[in-house]
C-alpha cells in the first residue's frame, strides 16, 4: 500500500527529491533611487574585463542585472536656454530628465569608475568605454559641465551609436545622464583596454544597466 504524501514528507523523501529538482532560486534585484553609484564600476580580475555596479555608499558591488536604477520625478527639468545644449532638445522649452553630476542627495549620484585597475595594467593606463546600445522610449545623453556652465558631450544616443568614453586606470568620474522621455531604458557598456605587458587587446562581456524613469 503507497505511503500518505505527509509521511514522505515527515521522512524527508519528498523534500530531498523537490530540493533536488527544484530550480535555483533568482537573486532579488536591488531598487535604487538615491545615494553615490558608479553605474558603471570597471575592474580587471583573473585576466578579465569585467563591468558592475558599486555602491558607494555601502561598498557593495553588484552585477549590473542585479540592480535597478529609479530617476525621480524631481529630476526633471527644463532644458537651459542656450544653444550649446540643444543635444538634450529645445533649449527653454524641452523637458529633461538629469541625474546630475554635483551630487543631489534626493537622487542617485552617477559615477563612472576604473579604480579597481591598476596602474601599469594597460598601455598608458587607458581604457575605452564603449556605450553600445540604448533601448527605450527616448534618448540617453552622458555629458559634464565646465566652471562657466558649458557642456562637454561624452556619450549621445541620440546622434547614433556606439559612443566611446576614454578612462585612465584610477580614475573616478562624475557626469550629467540624462533621458528625454520617462519610461524603461536597457543602457549596454563594454570597456577595452591593451594589455602593456603583452600588447593584447582585452574587452569585457557587454553588462546592461536598467533605468527606470519616473514620468
């Protein structure tokens, strides 16, 4: 006679064989929507390129699918009245949603790192990063400000992709993002760099950043 089910499992038969088939279980995503964050976190381990997301903050490094970034309704502003930033739309007109390079505490503060490669790793310390793809609603625009206000454009989904951002090994950079429609955005890097010692070209795996923008 077939044992009652609560008997298997009072005998650990079940469980054993559920455990076992069982698939593993997905890591939860981690939601952000303030604090210091270099969105893209470069280090050189085992031989690899590798990209992820570290707060900085906490010191805790995360894959890039691990996380997703909130843009607040307050970041949203009007674009300035000046014809140098017409990338980001009308000048005094068009509306602009920007996680800013001076850090804002009710937002997330984006930086961009290679402080986890050392000097002397790469020809001349230098390191590309390449901003691949960009899907979503709207435009993506990574660009800093000089003392007098005036825009440097690093990287612009707008004018077609991919874009390239050139880093040095120890560098820690801060920089406007910013994203002309709310919604979801998929945000794809890759870094290279050529190895001194060997003259070899090495590139990470493509990590892909979500942003989420609040309309």
């Amino acid at each position: 006679m077939r044992k009652p089910i609560r008997l298997l499992l009072a005998s650990g038969a079940v469980t054993a064989a559920l455990l076992a088939a069982a698939p593993p279980a997905q890591a939860a995503v981690v939601t952000f929507n303030s604090g210091h964050l270099d969105l893209v976190d470069i280090a050189y381990e085992a031989g690899e390129l590798e990209l992820g997301v570290h707060d900085e903050d906490n010191d805790v490094e995360y894959a890039a699918d691990d996380v997703k970034i909130v843009v607040k309704r307050q970041a949203k502003v009007t674009v300035p009245n000046d014809p140098a930033f017409g990338f980001l739309g009308t000048p005094g007109v068009s509306k602009v949603w920007i996680l800013p390079e001076i850090q804002n505490t009710n937002l997330v503060w984006p930086g961009i790192a290679a402080e986890e490669v050392e000097p002397g790793t790469f020809t001349a310390d230098a390191l590309t990063l390449n901003l691949q793809s960009v899907s979503g609603l709207g435009q993506l625009a990574i660009y800093t400000e000089n003392a007098v206000g005036q825009p440097t454009i690093l990287a612009d989904s707008g004018d077609g992709l991919p874009d390239t951002i050139a880093l040095t090994a120890g560098d820690h950079l801060h920089a406007n993002w910013a994203f002309d429609r709310a919604g979801t955005y998929c945000i794809t890097f890759r870094a290279t760099g050529t190895l001194a010692a060997t003259g070899e070209q090495v590139t990470s795996e493509p990590a892909t950043l979500r942003v989420v923008v609040r309309a």
